[in-house]
C-alpha cells in the first residue's frame, strides 16, 4: 500500500457468515465498510444500509450513497447469497429465478451501481463464488447455474474493465458452517415426484454435516482469498 488514506469497501450479506467475517476483518485493517443488512438488530462494528439486492432501486441508491459519501469505492464485495437444492423436475420457474436473481444478477446490478466509485478509486469487484462455481453435483442445479454463471459474467466484466483500472477477482471458497442453507427457501414441491429419494437423501444428511462439522465462517474470513487479496491493496 502506497497511500496512508483509509480504504472503503461495500460488502453485502454483511448480517452473518462470510460477509460479517469480511467486514469485520476489514474494518480491523483499518478500512471503512459499508456492509448491507435486510433486517435490523444485529450489532455490527461497521456502518449498515438496508438493501435487498434484488431491489433494483435499493440497489442504485447504494451506488450513489457511496458516491456521496466517499466520492471513491476501493472494494465492493459481492457476498450476499443463498442456496436453492432440489433436481430441476421439482422446482418451480420462479424458484429457480429467484435463485439466480439474488447470486446472478443482482451481483451484477451491485457492479453496475458502484462502478463510477470504483473507477474513481481504481477498485476492486470481489465476487463471492464457490467451488460449486466450477464443479457440479446433483440436486445443486439451481446454486451451480448461479455461481457458474457469476464466473462466467465476471471474466468478461474483467475484461470490459480492464482499461479502466478496476479488476475483479473471484473467490471460490468450498464448504463452511453458516446457517445460508436455513435462511434460504425450500423448495416447495420437495419430494413429489418420488424420483429423487436417495439424491434428497444424501443432500440432507451433507447439509446437516455442513450446518454442524463443517470449517466455520471465521475461519473462512481468515483463510479466504477475497482478505488476502484486499489486504494487498
Ligand atoms: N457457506 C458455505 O459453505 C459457502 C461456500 C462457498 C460459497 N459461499 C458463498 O458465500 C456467500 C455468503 O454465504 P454464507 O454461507 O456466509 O451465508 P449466510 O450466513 O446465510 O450469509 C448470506 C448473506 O446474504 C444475505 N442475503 C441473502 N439474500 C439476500 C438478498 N436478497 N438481499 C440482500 N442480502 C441477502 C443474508 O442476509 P439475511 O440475513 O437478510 O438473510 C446474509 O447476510 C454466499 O454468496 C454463498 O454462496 C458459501
């Protein structure tokens, strides 16, 4: 890092897991953050704006609050998501919409808005994948199409950024303990074709490894790429 001045991030799904880790991490190197919450109670060492990210107003109003505010964004973190399973026969079309309208396109939406700032501080878009970003299983149909295709947008926004003096770095975390399964919708017609038993089966018993045994979100602060990366800024 070359200058003293303090550094500004934007971080959504900043009320649990991964993304409170982040903004928290951040905010001890020493970074001002501005992290998104849908609801209130939490008591959070960062500044918070109501924003769901599939409100497109919500989400333009972030843009310009930042510009406002900073004038410059250094890092926006595309974190808030969730997790849809169910094999493509039982799902609904809007469940599957809903999926990727929140890690798809509203990530997205969220560049779009803060890229003027971003500009101005020659930033950096993180954008929180997964390994379901690249490797595929079943039942994870609806998680995979959203991730696969966040990687995918996220090549080619690196591209059309490039001469602009913002990059995009995408992290591709595997599994940690956070609650994103129990907070995400179920699907509705779970079961009703009677054809997907084992498959339902053996999803149940990894999400309950995943909510119980699995690395915790901290950790996943600590050892993700998206920190590192930020810290060499
Ligand atoms: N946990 C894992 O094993 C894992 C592995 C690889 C990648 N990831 C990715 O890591 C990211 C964070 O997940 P997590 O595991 O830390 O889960 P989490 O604790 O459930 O955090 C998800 C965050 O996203 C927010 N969110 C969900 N829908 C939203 C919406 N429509 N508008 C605004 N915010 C919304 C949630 O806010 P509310 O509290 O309001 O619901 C929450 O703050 C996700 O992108 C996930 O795909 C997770």
């Amino acid at each position: 890092m070359t200058e003293s001045r303090t550094r500004t991030a934007v971080v959504t799904g900043t009320s649990s897991g991964l993304g409170k880790g982040v903004a928290e991490r951040l905010v001890a190197l020493g970074w001002d953050v501005l992290g998104t919450v849908r609801a209130d109670g939490a008591e959070l060492p960062f500044d918070t704006v109501h924003c769901d990210v599939t409100d497109d107003n919500s989400v333009a109003r972030l843009g310009e609050r930042v510009l406002q505010q900073w004038g410059r964004l250094d890092a926006l973190v595309n974190n808030a998501g969730i997790v849809l399973t169910g094999p493509v026969e039982e799902l609904e079309p809007a469940e599957l919409r809903h999926q990727l309208d929140v890690n798809l396109v509203a990530s997205l939406a969220l560049v779009r808005a803060c890229l003027p700032a971003l500009r101005a501080a020659s930033g950096v878009i993180v954008q929180v994948s997964s390994v379901a970003g690249y490797s595929a299983d079943e039942l994870f149909g609806p998680y995979n199409a959203s991730k696969f295709g966040l990687e995918g947008a996220s090549e080619a926004l690196a591209e059309e950024v490039r001469g602009q003096g913002v990059r995009v770095v995408v992290v591709e975390p595997g599994p940690f303990r956070t609650d994103i399964a129990k907070k995400s919708p179920q699907v509705a017609g779970k079961g009703f074709t009677g054809l997907y038993e084992p498959g339902w089966r053996e999803l149940d018993e990894w999400l309950d490894w995943h909510a119980s045994t699995s690395p915790d979100a901290e950790m996943a602060a600590q050892a993700t790429q998206a920190e590192d990366f930020l810290r060499t800024l």
